[in-house]
C-alpha cells in the first residue's frame, strides 16, 4: 500500500503517530478505548483496494503518539483529528469512529459538520453513562491509581470481549491482551475519566445531517444494541445493523460483513458525491 506523508505529526504540540495508505476520497478510522490503530487492520488494506484513501491515527496518549503532560477530554481528541486534517490538507473527509472514537465522532459532528462527509458508529453510544457506569469507571481509575493496573486490564478485556468471547475466539483474545499490555496507565485513567465525563447528544443528533451508519453486535455486553438502535434513529440520514452472534469487537469479530457493509455505505456517499459535482456542472 502506497503511505503519504511522515508517520508523526506534531498536532498541538504532542506527536501523534498514524498511518496514510491509498489515494481518493478520504477515509478516518478513530480507534475506541483502550485500542490503538492497529484495530482496524481487517478494514486498511481492503479500502485502498477499493479506491480510498485511508488515515487510521492514534489518539494522543495511545498506540505510537506521544503520552500528554496531562489530561484530556474527548473534545481534545477530537481537535486533534481537525488540527490533524488540515495537516494532511484534507478538507473533509468520511468518519468511522469505534466505541470511545464513536463518541470522539459525536464531538466532530457537533463542532466541525463541515469536515465530515458521513459518519459510521461502531459499537458507540449516543447517551452518557448512568451513574452505576460512572461509579464502575471512577472505581476503575482508583484501583489504577492505587497501582492494581492486573485487575483493571483484566476488567477491560472482558468487557471489550464479552461473555465468552475470550472461549470462542482465542487468538483475538491473546492478541487484544497484549495491546492491552503496552497502554500507558496514565492514558488508561485519563480515557476512564474522559469517557465517564463525556457529553449527552441524545437531543443534539437530531441535527447530524450527515449520512450516517451504526453498527452494533447483538451480543454486545459493554455497548447494549439498544444505544445503536437509539442512535441511527436519531440521526435524520441514519441506518442501523445489528451483526448476530457479535459482541463489542465487531470490525475484528466479523471482518469481512463490516468491510462489506462499510464499502456500501462509502459507496452511496461517494455517488452522491458526483451526482452533485454533475448537478453544479450543468448549473
């Protein structure tokens, strides 16, 4: 695959890491919590195949960037991927945000509509979290803090792979394990903080008015479906699908049905895309 630009970029004053593959309307997979850009490795190869091209960052804090000073809220992250466009010199581009990057998704949508051409929802929610979440994340970042850093990777894996899911898929199980493992403890308690404190938009998608797909799996024990469900109803221009037989890791889980339903629904943005480019040169 064909990689533009250096691998860093220095984006308010912290180097963050990301990948730049392919050529053609572009494409920006924001990783979740507590993940790194390697998660969407199923998904790369296959857009640039299809004529995309395809920026997969880390978030600051995560996978190859720079660990901040200090912490941050999801509407850091989300100037970071602005501030981070306009560094590659993209105007506007396609979002596919999972988990913690759906609601870093929610932030660009209500700040910056202008740079998101569509919106895709993986495993995401649209709500905050109630307060039995709120006391579970705040308990999580104590027992960080108190040094139990074990039992806390030990509680995200679980979640992230859901009941059984550690039985039925064994090498995803190793594999998310040891990205685990390379987390900064500083970032995992700054991303508890941030995603506990994140904003409500259950009213505000009422005006996204850009196309948009959610994705959910019905097995989902971290992420219930219903918030997909209340998500892609919210949003005028949103569809829903509901993978059976998936938990919370759907583009790893199932790779090829997501590949598939994300090339249609980047397909229908991209042929809207040239019947208003056709429209303006008949005007």
């Amino acid at each position: 695959m064909q990689r533009r630009s250096p691998m860093q970029a220095t984006i308010h004053g912290i180097s963050l890491a990301y990948d730049d593959f392919g050529a053609g309307p572009a494409v920006v997979l924001v990783h979740g919590f507590p993940l790194d850009r390697r998660m969407w490795q199923p998904q790369t190869a296959e857009l640039v195949r299809s004529g995309y091209r395809v920026i997969v960052p880390d978030l600051r804090g995560f996978g190859e960037s720079q660990v901040p000073a200090k912490g941050w809220t999801l509407g850091h992250l989300a100037a970071d991927l602005v501030a981070l466009l306009g560094y590659l010199g993209i105007g506007r581009a396609a979002f596919c945000g999972f988990g913690m990057g759906g609601s870093i998704l929610l932030q660009l949508l209500e700040k910056h509509p202008d740079k998101v051409a569509g919106a895709c929802f993986v495993s995401s929610r649209v709500r905050t979290d109630d307060i039995l979440e709120k006391v579970r994340r705040s308990e999580l970042v104590d027992k960080l803090a108190a040094g139990n850093r074990e039992e806390v990777l030990a509680v995200l894996s679980s979640e992230l792979l859901g009941e059984g899911g550690g039985t039925r898929r064994p090498e995803l199980a190793a594999t998310l394990r040891e990205w685990l493992e390379l987390v900064d403890t500083r970032s995992l308690i700054w991303g508890l903080q941030a995603i506990r404190d994140r904003k409500d938009h259950s009213l505000g998608i009422r005006e996204f008015f850009q196309p948009t797909l959610v994705i959910s799996g019905d097995r989902d024990t971290l992420v219930n479906p219903e918030h997909g469900e209340q998500l892609a109803k919210g949003v005028p221009l949103g569809i829903g699908l509901e993978f059976a037989e998936t938990g919370h890791l759907v583009n790893l889980e199932q790779p090829e049905q997501f590949n598939a339903c994300l090339l249609d629904f980047l397909g229908d943005i991209r042929q809207k895309r040239r019947k208003r480019v056709e429209l303006k040169d008949v005007a």
